[in-house]
C-alpha cells in the first residue's frame, strides 16, 4: 500500500480506513517523519518510537484505560456491558486494583506451570496438525484461522479452564466479537456486538464458577475459586471478569501469533525451511514475528498528572497513543527493521507490553507458536497458500478473518 499522508492527522485517519488496517506499515513510515513523539494538538499524543514505547509502558504517570480513564475518554461507557466487565479485569485496571488482580491470577502461569503443561499442549497440537491435513487431504483449502490457528489455544484455554472440547469451537464468535470493543470508534452502538458477547460470556462463566464452587474438580477454575473463596481477595464480579480476560486474551492473541507466523513462513520459505529441519529456531522465529507483524498494534495511555517525557510536556489528561508497531520497526533501535530476520539479536519486541502490564500468559502463548510452527511445516511440507488472506476490521487487535491453506 501506498498513502499520500501529507500530515499526521491525515495518515491517523488513514489508518482507521480498511485499507490502512490491512497494511498500517506504510502509515507507520509516514508517522515515523515527523518523530518518535509527535503531538496532534492539545491533548493527543502519538508515540511511534522503541525507546519511547518502551519508557511509556513503564511509566506510572502513565493511566491504562480504567473506569476512571473512561469516563473521560469514552463517557457513557457504562451503559455498556462490554467495557463494564473490561474494566473489572487486570488488563483494563491501575493500582491498587491491578496489583490485585495480578497477583491472584499470577499462580496460574508460573514458570512450573507453563513447563508443566508442554505435555498437553504438543498433544493437543500434534491431533489438530493430524485434523488439519485430513480436512485438506483431497486438496481443498482450509481455513488455517478457523481450523488450526483458533483451536490451539482454544483447547490449550478449554484444558485450564474446564471447557468441554465440543464446545470449544463455538466460544469463537463471542471472544472476535469482544474484541471490537477495544477499537477506536465513533459511536457507542458500535459496542453493541461486544456487549452482546459479553454478557454471553458472563452467564457461561457465572455458572462454571458456581457448578465449580459446588462440585471442584482439577482445573483452574475450582482452584481459582477455592483461593478466592478462602482469600476474599476478589469479589465475584472481578473473578468472573478476570476469567473472561484469560479466555479472550489467551485465545485471540496466540491465535494471532500463529496465523502471522505461519503466514511469514510461507512467504519466507528459506527461513521456513530451516525451521522444519530444526525445530531449536522456533523460539528466534516467533520473536521475529512478534516484532515484526504483530497482532497488539496499539495501546492508549491517559497522562495521570503534569510531566516531561523526551523533552515533551504532557499535561494531565493528555491521551497517548503507543503505535507498538511502529516501535517494533524503528531503526534506531533496528537494523534493517523492515526485514524478516528470525536470526536476529537483540529482540525486544514491545507487542506483549511491558513493565507491571507486561502479558501475563507471554510464556504460554510463545509455547503453543514454538510448538505449532515446527509441527506444521514438519507434517505439511507441501502447504501453500489457497487465496488472499482476508483481515478482520481491526487495529488494535489486528489480525487475518480468513487464512486459505492447501495441505500439499
């Protein structure tokens, strides 16, 4: 893609557009002209650079979008179901609540934890390889997104938190549909398809605690709710909240995460190559793609008080917008940061956030996409592309709707 952006209000618009949502990149080198902070007039902020991304999501002056950011951001978000619950969960929280809810939840992805479950997920990933090549096995093509992609982590998700595997497939539209809600938008009805799969969302959960609380079993769901239970660390709202967040962001983004990476792999086939003769590269490969397509385009902070940032004044309420992506790509931080190198050194991607905020189930989700990827490329040495990628409507979350494979 090509833009004309003379500005960078117009290349913000731009980017908002279908066109700049298929490919931002473009958009991105047109921001990145007018420098690593760039202000859009008197309360806006953009943030294109590594260093100051970097800085920004680590900063305590810096709000995430909490209830209190909202009402200024978004007022009349409260009659919205969706950003009610986003709001009770870690993601969407500041301190002292955020430091709350991550502890709490910090038990389920221990280091221990995410080793312990390897076993579980090279299984769950070696049948859905097996399931993939038998859909494609007369050569017709298959939804990578919907037939592989989505089902790792959605079993890997379904494994922790007690969902049956006949009703794993159909949690897809709820988790897609409440990921709009994180998107930039102009009118509040908008919400109206995340509402809809939030409340869905909240009557699942709301019951498998309760089924949970009166019949435990082994999964972290009768664990989590045992602790809290015990602890009254959490109100019921927040646990059930919380356990929506691990359901939406522990499906959404390593589903992602491995679209993206398979998707390189196909047009990098040397790399691909490699990585099939010797799955020790996987772990360089997934960073790679984490630094260089990644789904978590964008991240909004809001300026909890007066303070100098760079050398830039920003006063308090100041919305800031972190363009990740773009950060991934500067090269005053990279050589060459518009190739495709899995081999690269130094790799410290900004896609999984950073500081207090930094992704809680990173170490689970680079696990499925250093697992998948080999296994893949191993058992379907012939895949290929079927068609053109189609891409969902969105930025901030942003990844493909439709990914056409044929199996070889």
């Amino acid at each position: 893609m090509t833009t004309t952006a003379t500005d960078p209000r117009t290349a913000m618009m731009t980017l908002l557009s279908p066109q700049g949502k298929r490919d931002p990149y473009p958009l991105y080198e047109a921001l990145r002209a007018y420098g690593p902070l760039i202000p859009l007039g008197p309360g806006q902020l953009l943030v294109t650079g590594h260093a100051e991304c970097a800085r920004a999501l680590r900063e305590p002056a810096l709000l995430s979008t909490d209830a209190a950011v909202q009402d200024a951001m978004m007022p009349g978000w409260r009659d919205h179901s969706s950003w009610r619950w986003l709001t009770k969960n870690m993601l969407f929280s500041d301190n002292p609540d955020h430091d709350r809810y991550r502890r709490f939840f910090g038990v389920a992805f221990t280091p221990r934890r995410i080793a312990d479950l390897r076993p579980v997920v090279t299984e769950r990933i070696t049948a859905l390889v097996d399931r993939l090549a038998a859909l494609g096995a007369d050569g017709s093509p298959v939804d990578f997104m919907a037939e592989f992609a989505f089902r790792v982590p959605m079993a890997v998700m379904g494994e922790l938190l007690g969902i049956p595997e006949e009703e794993q497939p159909g949690f897809r539209g709820a988790i897609g549909a409440i990921t709009t809600a994180l998107e930039p938008i102009q009118d509040l009805e908008q919400l109206a398809p995340g509402d809809a799969a939030m409340d869905e969302l909240a009557v699942h959960f709301t019951e498998l605690v309760a089924e949970r609380r009166a019949r435990p079993g082994t999964d972290l769901v009768s664990e989590l709710v045992r602790l809290r239970d015990g602890s009254g660390d959490l109100s019921e709202e927040e646990l059930v909240a919380n356990f929506m967040l691990l359901l939406v962001a522990g499906t959404e983004a390593p589903m992602d995460l491995i679209g993206n990476a398979l998707r390189l792999a196909v047009e990098h086939p040397e790399h691909a190559g490699r990585l099939r003769e010797d799955p020790s590269l996987a772990p360089g490969f997934v960073e790679e793609t984490l630094r260089f397509d990644p789904a978590a385009q964008a991240l909004n902070r809001m300026a909890a008080r007066d303070f100098d940032f760079f050398g830039v004044p920003v006063t308090a309420g100041t919305k800031v917008t972190l363009l990740i992506a773009a950060g991934n790509r500067d090269p005053r931080q990279y050589a060459d940061p518009g190739v495709f190198d899995p081999a690269r050194q130094g790799n410290h991607a900004l896609t999984l956030s950073g500081g207090a905020h930094y992704c809680l189930g990173a170490g689970l989700a680079r696990m499925q996409a250093e697992i998948a990827l080999p296994t893949v490329l191993r058992r379907l040495p012939g895949l290929a592309l079927a068609g053109e990628p189609t891409f969902r409507d969105q930025l901030v979350q942003r990844g493909f709707g439709q990914l056409p494979v044929k199996c070889g």
